[in-house]
C-alpha cells in the first residue's frame, strides 16, 4: 500500500470537531477555496466553508474550518490536488472563531437564505424563488433571470450556470434553502 493509499485508509478515524479542535485553512482566492472544499469533501473530510474571522478577513475571503488533528493528512490531500493555503491556522479563541454564512428570515408567506452576501427568497407554499440580491459580481442578473418565477425543483444549481464568489455564495443559499424546505 502507497503512503497515500495509507493515509486515505486513516479518514475513517477522523476525531469530532469539540472544543478547540478546529483550524482553518486561508486562501489566495476564493476560486482555491472553491476547489480545496471539493477535493475535500470528494476525499471524506469533514470540512465546513465560512467566513472568515474579522482579524484576517481581506474582502470576498472564504475559509475551510476543519478538524485540527487531521491537519497533516488534510493538507497533503490539498498538495495532491496541487493546492495550498496561504495560511493554516487554529482557532484558539473567539477572536478566530470563523463566521457561520447562513442567516434565515421567515417573512410568513416567504422564506430567506443569506448566505455571505446572497440572498434566495422562495413563496414557502409554492417552493417558487421570488427574488435573488445581493453580491455585486457580474453574474448575478443573469442568475436571478435564470432563477426567479421557477420552483426550487425547476431552477438550474447556480453552481451550474455562475463563475463567481456570488454564484458560490447563491449555491449555498440555495442548498441551505433546498434543506430547509424539505419534508
């Protein structure tokens, strides 16, 4: 068995993410996150995507929270993938706590995902998005044309048809929204 065959073997006995247990990952670009999370989660880490802590944010940034006794094995995952963070660091005290991206707004008839700066809204009854905003990349008109009037069922995965920070951010409004409102 290859030393990376090893490795992937030892993903079973990932620890729980309890106490101070967790690090984050920092990135160049939003665009490594992106990648990092899927090479990530394709590999069975247990790795979540928030903002980052206000001592380190630098404007559209995106962190990996991650189980800090797996920081080894996670980052050579990542050098496989020819990916590294800029930084790693452990988040040991508030002031690093990483920033949960989803804020949820029940309006009575309509239900809204904040995720980073996007915003999905969906007529609870009909599962219908009524309106997208936020964000302020190009692409965010055509995802709403693209989105808006069809069910959550209908619409196409913004991951699909966005390339930006906000289409990401729209996915994961999008996916939280998909889980909030399933039976």
């Amino acid at each position: 068995m290859s030393f990376f065959g090893f490795l992937k073997s030892k993903k079973a006995k990932k620890s729980s993410e309890t106490g101070n247990d967790r690090g984050i990952f920092v990135f160049e670009h939003t665009s490594e996150v992106i990648r990092a999370e899927s090479v990530l989660k394709t590999s069975g880490w247990k790795i979540r995507v928030m903002g980052p802590p206000p001592e380190i944010r630098s404007g559209c940034d995106l962190v990996i929270e991650f189980p800090l006794i797996e920081e080894l094995n996670i980052v050579r995952t990542l050098w496989v993938a020819g990916i590294s963070p800029r930084k790693v660091m452990p988040v040991s005290n508030t002031l690093l706590q990483p920033v949960d991206l989803f804020q949820i707004k029940d309006f009575g008839q309509y239900l809204m995902v904040r995720a980073a700066n996007m915003k999905l809204t969906v007529e609870k009854k009909t599962l219908t998005i009524v309106n997208i905003s936020g964000g302020g990349c190009p692409d965010v008109p055509y995802l709403a044309q693209e989105m808006v009037g069809k069910t959550l069922t209908k619409a196409p995965s913004p991951r699909e048809i966005g390339h930006t920070l906000c289409g990401y951010a729209l996915q994961l409004a999008y996916e939280e929204m998909k889980r909030k409102c399933s039976p």
